[in-house]
C-alpha cells in the first residue's frame, strides 16, 4: 500500500459526485494506494506472442493474459532478478521485443484495431513517449503512413527513440499543436488516435504526487485544449473514418463533455460506436453512452476513458491552409537505388526493399509507400520513415536503423549475439569471435532474433557500429 499517494479532498468531493451507484468511493481510494502491478506488451513487429510466452516459461517469468489486448501481460519476475537488474535493460527490452505499458493504455489501440484493417493514413495526434503509437504500428505491421504528432520537443525525442528501439519504418514524425491538423490535412486519414493531453487522475497508481496540483479549475481549462484538438482531428478525419478519444483522466469534464462537444459541433456527421463488446467484462466499464470510463478499482489498473466514433459525412474547417515551402527531399535515382539494392541482396540477400528510396543530401531514407504523394508535403515534417543510409564516394554506408528495421529480413550475414557478446555490442566493444570468420563486409547482430543493430566482419572479431549516443554502460542482460 502507498499511503503517500496524495488524494486531496476536494478530488474525492468532485468524484462523488460523478461515481456510478455501483460504485464505491472507499474502493476508489484503496485502489489509488495500491501499487500498479507491472505489464507489457510484446511487439509483434520483433518477437511473437508464442516466442515470448517460451521466453517467460524459460526465465520463470510469471505472466497474466490482459483479456482486452492479445499481445499484453501482466509480468512478475522472480524478486533477486527483479532486484539486480532492471527489466529495460534485459536482453528482452534491449532488442525491442517488449515495451513495458501499463496494462488500460493498451486500451485505445485496441479500440481502432478493427478501423487499422486496410487503413492506409493513421493520425497519432498527441503520441509521446510512443506507447500507443508503437502500439498502432505493431497493429499496422509497419504498412500504411502513421503521422506521430507531439507538442512537446523534450517528449518527442522520447518518442523518436521508441520508435527506433520498436523497429517502426512506417511513422512520420511532426512537431506542432494537434490544432493544425484539421487546416493542414483535411479529410486525410481513415483512423485517428487522440490520446489527448490531460489532467491524468487516472495515473496516481503510478504517480503519488499526480494531484498535488489538482483542481476543478485546471480540469476546465485543459478539457479547452481537448475540444480544439477534438475539433481538428474530426476535420482531419476522412468521412467513415474513426476517431478514438481517450484520456488517462476521470472526471467528465475532460471525457463526456468533450465527447459532447463534439456530437453538438457536428450534427449528424458523427456518431458513437459503443464499446462494450470491445472484450468479455467491457461492460463493467461502458457508460450508457457506450463510452469506456476504466475506474482503478474495475480491473486493477489506471484509470482511463475510451470513446470511439465514426464520421459520416463532410464539414470543412473555416480556415484551410497549405503549407509553404520546399520540400528537402527527391527521389533516389534510379541507377544509384539499383546499386543499393544490388548491395544488400548480395551482401544480407535480401528481397527488394519496400517503400520509396528518397534522398536529402547525403541521407538515404526509405519512406512508406503509400498512394497519396500529397501527404508527405502536406506539413513539415521532423522525419518520415528511416534513414537507411549515407551516400559516400563509393556508393551508400547503411545506418543503424536498416538494420533494427529491416534486418529481419536478411538471410544472410546475420549473426546471433550471445548474451556476453550482447554485453559487449551495447557497451560500445567490439565484438570476440571463438574462432576467426570467413566472413567479409557488413553483418546485422541478431538478439532472441531480434536485428539489433550493424557490425562488420573482421577476422575474430565483428567491428561494433553502434553510434556513440546509442551505448550503454552499467549492468545489462546478465546479473550474475
Ligand atoms: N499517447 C501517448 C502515449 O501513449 O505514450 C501519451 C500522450 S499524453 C497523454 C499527451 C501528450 O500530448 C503529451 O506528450 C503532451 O506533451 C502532448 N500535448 C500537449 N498539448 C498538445 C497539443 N496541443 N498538441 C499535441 N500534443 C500535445
């Protein structure tokens, strides 16, 4: 039990007043002092469910299936592993196969999931540090054009190294206020997250100290900022496309009055689609909306607000606009994109790289393949898709990100590090072989099968490509 969680009384008034009959206010309370049990979710983009459940047998990992999201568990290590080494830097963690997410945030993604089937244009419009976004690019399997958006620069180098450590190829990157979207890109995408920015009463589990700055006032004036940026994202929203709302917040200010905003800004051009099939006991949640309001205490987690709706007709936002500007990049050409694939087909015999070879200066960037050219320069971006490479006198040196996000494709020059040599790639070392290799040229390190990164062959050892800001020090993979 944590009795510092700091629960102020004017909170616990507010939520009287809305908490359902059902419910009761001392089990709230309980369950806000109780610590949240650890979850996480497997990334499928790098590891299968069935292959982690092996992991977990073989490491005595205890794990619980969460009932709403097939790839999460409830996770317990045994107490001296969990003492001596943290679980981001376990071998699991370190090649991208699991992210650790607490177990209702798994809950929105779910909630487009069907929507993601054939969409070719998701919006993420506030996605930092990246736990729902990896998500949807876990549920995409890296196809389509997923547009990650975060105010915040601090947070959106977060959101960058998640993205990198997941192995996503398919996200562009941007960098403003979810408002610009319904100017910018209207009428653009088939599925829309809006994981808005919040007061987060959900999280004190996590955080004892999440309502040290709690009040009614401060619920208001945030639920303005989710109503500009519910607003853009129906304008953003293509018609028939689907729009989920969430919150990692309780009060009905910041969930059912937004929600409520949005059926009375747009008559007739949106509808709910209720939750309450979402998986077996969604109704314990499911307002009589069909909104999903997750208390604590329900399934012993965070607290959250789901909502999901479908657009069904047009309305244009008053204040179109276009982005200004030259766009940095141009297509790869041809001759230079045949030496490329020529290269890694001899080199790691590899199939044709998928996506469009592009080119800003000397970067080589491999963009989602994707229909509609005009969203690439619909807005600026701070990346889109990866930077396989650098063009130099001799052709192109691949970069980091080939290898994590496309390195599982290779079937030739990969190499399994083992957990001591995995010790040594992260710590910056070069890598010692056994016995001298025959091997010549590049090779992608492989971790539980996992492409973790880029070394090269030479003789008994594999020269360690790690870029600098990328190694690690300390403790990792083993503890004894
Ligand atoms: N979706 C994220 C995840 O699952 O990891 C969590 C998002 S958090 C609830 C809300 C995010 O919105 C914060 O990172 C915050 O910096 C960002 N934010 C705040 N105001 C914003 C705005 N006007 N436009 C876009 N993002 C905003």
């Amino acid at each position: 039990m944590d009795k510092h969680t700091y629960i102020p009384d004017a909170f616990l008034d507010d939520v009287a007043s809305y908490l359902p009959e059902h419910l009761q206010l001392q089990d709230f309370v309980a369950a806000c002092q109780r610590p949240l049990k650890r979850a996480v979710r497997v990334n499928t983009l790098k590891m299968s469910v069935a292959a982690f459940r092996d992991y977990c047998a073989d490491k005595q990992w205890h794990i619980t299936a969460i009932p709403w999201c097939p790839e999460g568990f409830w996770l317990t290590r045994p107490q001296e592993e969990e003492q001596a080494l943290p679980i981001g830097r376990t071998d699991i963690h370190l090649s991208g196969c699991i992210y650790v997410q607490e177990a209702s945030s798994m809950l929105p993604p779910m909630a487009l999931a069907d929507a993601l089937e054939g969409a070719e244009t998701v919006l993420d419009m506030a996605a930092a540090p990246g736990s729902k976004t990896s998500q949807l690019v876990a549920l995409l399997d890296n196809q389509g054009l997923l547009v990650a958006n975060e105010l915040s620069s601090s947070r959106l180098k977060a959101l960058s190294a998640t993205l990198k450590r997941v192995g996503a190829r398919n996200v562009g990157l941007s960098h403003f206020d979810g408002a610009v979207f319904g100017d910018y890109m209207q009428e653009s995408f088939d599925a829309i997250l809006l994981d808005a920015p919040c007061s987060g009463e959900g999280t004190v589990r996590k955080d004892p100290d999440a309502l040290k700055n709690w009040s009614l006032q401060s619920n208001i004036d945030i639920s303005d900022v989710q109503k500009t940026l519910i607003k853009s994202a129906f304008h953003a929203l293509k018609p028939g496309g689907t729009l989920v709302y969430s919150t990692c917040t309780l009060t009905p200010v910041e969930n059912h009055a937004v929600c409520a905003y949005l059926l009375a800004q747009f008559p007739g051009l949106i509808e709910i689609e209720p939750l309450h099939g979402l998986f077996p006991d969604a109704d314990k949640a499911c307002t009589e909306h069909g909104y999903l309001h997750v208390w604590p205490q329900l399934f012993d987690s965070e607290g959250f607000f789901i909502a999901r709706f479908k657009k069904l007709g047009s309305q244009s936002s008053s204040t179109p606009k276009t982005k200004k500007g030259r766009f940095p990049f141009t297509a790869m050409e041809k001759k230079a994109q045949q030496q490329l694939q020529q290269y890694v087909q001899q080199q790691f015999a590899m199939d044709k790289l998928a996506g469009r070879l592009m080119q800003r200066d000397k970067e080589v960037w491999l963009f989602p393949d994707i229909d509609d050219e005009q969203l690439f320069t619909a807005i600026k971006y701070s990346r889109i898709g990866i930077q396989i490479g650098t063009t130099h006198r001799n052709g192109v040196r691949l970069e980091h990100e080939f290898a994590t996000c496309l390195g599982q494709y290779a079937t030739r020059n990969t190499m399994a590090l083992n957990p001591q040599q995995a010790q040594q790639y992260f710590h910056g070392q070069d890598i010692r072989l056994d016995e001298p290799s025959k091997h010549k040229g590049e090779v992608i390190l492989t971790l539980n099968s996992a492409p973790v990164g880029l070394g090269k062959w030479q003789g008994q050892k594999i020269k360690n490509a790690l870029a600098r800001d990328l190694v690690m020090d300390g403790q990792l993979i083993t503890w004894v």
